[in-house]
C-alpha cells in the first residue's frame, strides 16, 4: 500500500493549487520519507534552473509531514533543510 501523498500546496483560501513551486509531502513510513522527498525535489528542480534565482527549501512541520518549495533565500543549486517551530 502507498502511504506517501505529494501534492501541490492549496491555494490562499484552500480552493486548487495556486503555487506550482510548492509541494506538501506526507509519508507514514520511515521508509518512505527520503524517496517521498526525492521525488518532490526533483519535480522543483526543473522550475528553478529556469529561475536560476533560488534554491530549495525542505521544512518538516512534524512526524511524517514537509514541504518542499522553491525559496529565493536559498542559494541557487542548493538544497537546504529546517525544522519549523
């Protein structure tokens, strides 16, 4: 059973996805979080090399639960990580 849920964060009143450089990852799995991950990033990297203005940011809200976006205070090429709260 796929337990890993990637989608595209909700626009500013909940309604469909606005933001196509932002993606909510949730996995049950230990297992699942560095290929749930991967496969986000990779989906971003496109988008930024035709910015070539921002990195990437990974942030983990909790247990199982990150976003993934695009974010012009990370250096172009990188990928950097941090924990909210």
């Amino acid at each position: 059973m796929d337990t890993v849920t990637s989608e595209r964060e909700p626009g500013p009143t909940g309604g469909p996805a606005l933001d196509p450089t932002s993606f909510r990852v949730r996995v049950s799995r230990a297992d699942e979080v560095l290929p749930g991950l991967d496969a986000a990033v990779q989906s971003l990297i496109q988008t930024a090399m035709q910015e070539c203005s921002c990195g990437i940011r990974i942030t983990r809200h909790g247990p199982g639960d990150y976003t993934v976006a695009l974010d012009r205070s990370v250096r172009f090429g990188e990928t950097v990580t941090r924990i909210a709260g």
